[in-house]
C-alpha cells in the first residue's frame, strides 16, 4: 500500500514550511497542547493553530480535543508516519536546537509543578483519590480483573501510597513498586510494611524507563497515572514490554470527562481516555485487550474505566 501521487505531493507541501517542520520535530518527542507549542515556538496561538489545521487536514497529525485544551501528536497512519520520519531522518539535528530547548523547560516546568502538588498532597494522597470514586468498588473490581493468582511477580508503576501492593501483594512472590515521589515511596513502605508484606521491592524510578527486564512481570499495574503524563502512549509501551508470555496488563484510568478544574487543582493533564484510544495503544504494544470495565460514580463525579490486555502465550514446540 502507498500513498498516490496528489496525497504525497500535498503531504510533503504540508511538511514543507519551517514552523511546519518545526512542529513536526517537536510532536515526534511528544504529544503537545496548542498552548505548548505556541510557548516553544515563540509564535501566537491563532498563527500556530493554521499550521497544524494544514497538517491535520494533509494527515500528518493528529487532533484530539481534551476537555476545553486541544492536543496534537504525529499521525498513526502507518505511511504518513513514514513519511514524516523520513523528512525528519534529514534534518540536521542542531536545527531546532531552540526549539528543543524550550520543550525542555515547558518538561521541567511541567514537573516541576507536578513534584510539588505530589509532595503536598501524599500525606492525603487515598482521601483525595476518595473524592471522585467508590474505592471499594473499583478495588472489587481490581481484584476481579487481575485475577487469584498467585502471581510470580507483580509490578505496580507509579505507586504512589502502595495501595494497589497492600490489594494484591498477598497473592504475589514478590512484588515491585516505582514511583518518582521520595515522599509517596516513604508512605508506601510504611503502608506494605503495615499490611505484613516482606516480599516486596520499593523503587524511585520513571515510568518511562523502568530499567526492568524485558517479560519479567505476570502482573503490571498502572493505578490512576496516566492521565498525570505528557505520554500516556509511551508510558503504556514501557508497561506492556514488562509483561511476560501469558501475564497481563491492567490499567486503570477515568473515562473523558470534562473536570477542567482538575488540571490546576490537582495536575491532571489529560481528562481522561477513550477506550478506542486505549485498545490502540495496547494493541501496538502486543498485547490482546478484553472489553473494558466502566465504573460510573454513585453520586457526581468520574467514571474509572479498568483496561485489561495479556501478552500471548508462547506457541508450545510440537513434539515430532
């Protein structure tokens, strides 16, 4: 499959501006808002906004509205991916090296901002998760999802207070938790060590780049995270490569929502995600998603959606 004469030619017309281009590099790191890209580049909103319609409309990018913000990322069409890394496989790498700059202090702006709210709220970190949702529903269903078990090992990303170990940790061998917050790391120990729990790993480490084996895990979990992320995609990527033949992944999440309190309130970048979005993602990384769980409030507040997907099992050798 290919891309006819008059798309590439309108795609490459697309690609063919230097704030386009610019763009593009930008997006390839990382999904960004219109008011991101308007601060690295240095431009106005209304003129950035007529780039990425151009490209959106050539297929290059993608749009997604979040709440009341706008997100933009590189298409996930298999050609006009190809096509723009292979624009960008022939730029010089020190040409945008300002633009590459200023994502970087928007990154540590961003969380830098994000360090401080968890710093702040750990001490009250499950009351405040207590606001939006019926834990004692969702962590039934938790638990339904995982599965009994027993699990050789299980791996909870961004652990925040321990909470997801303290549910499971009884059923595991052993047990691994990562978060980047010292002060949430030291309320886990606290907690697993409460619960009774001896067999299990507290880490600082990034959900990016957990320096685990590759398979080494039958459970992974990402409890309430992703929507604090610049990627949730990559987060998810890292996530599923820890999932051994036959182990499963399961992500817990809210559903789209229109809370857009909650981003300055309480950092959440995203309001939310799709279940299409999700399967997407999980499908990419390998893994076979099973239908999603919709947990709705008993009162206002947020759906949690619990995305499930197992990493196929390896083919057993035929005996001849």
């Amino acid at each position: 499959m290919s891309l006819s004469p008059d798309q590439a030619i309108e795609a490459l017309r697309a690609a063919g501006e230097p704030t386009r281009l610019r763009v593009l590099s930008l997006l390839a790191g990382e999904e960004l808002s219109v008011m991101e890209l308007s601060r690295i580049l240095e431009q106005s909103q209304p003129r950035v906004s007529r780039h990425l319609k151009l490209m959106a409309d050539a297929g290059l990018i993608e749009r997604f509205p979040d709440g009341a913000r706008v997100f933009y990322r590189l298409s996930s069409d298999p050609l006009a991916r190809r096509l723009v890394d292979t624009v960008l496989d022939l730029l010089n790498d020190a040409a945008h090296a300002d633009d590459d700059s200023r994502l970087e202090e928007v990154r540590r702006d961003r969380g830098a901002a994000a360090s401080a709210y968890f710093e702040r709220i750990a001490p009250q970190w499950d009351r405040i998760r207590s606001l939006y949702v019926s834990e004692t529903a969702v962590e039934a269903a938790i638990k339904k999802a995982a599965g009994d078990g027993p699990f050789e090992r299980v791996v909870d990303l961004g652990t925040g207070s321990g909470r997801m170990l303290t549910l499971l940790g009884k059923s595991a061998k052993m047990s691994v938790g990562l978060d980047l917050s010292q002060n949430m790391l030291n309320i886990a120990r606290a907690n697993v060590t409460r619960a009774g729990l001896d067999k299990v790993e507290l880490r600082h480490g990034d959900i990016f780049a957990t320096r685990l084996p590759e398979h080494s895990a039958d459970l992974v979990l990402v409890h309430q995270v992703l929507h604090y992320l610049a990627d949730p995609a990559a987060a998810v990527a890292e996530a599923a490569r820890l999932v051994m033949p036959g182990g499963r992944l399961l992500i817990v999440d809210f559903a789209p929502h229109q809370l857009e309190h909650l981003r300055e309130e309480h950092q959440h970048r995203r309001l939310g995600f799709a279940d299409a979005e999700m399967r997407l993602w999980l499908s990419g990384a390998g893994l076979k998603p099973s239908a999603p769980i919709a947990l709705p409030p008993d009162t206002d507040g947020l759906t949690v959606s619990i995305w499930t997907a197992e990493r196929p099992a390896a083919a057993k050798a035929k005996v001849a």
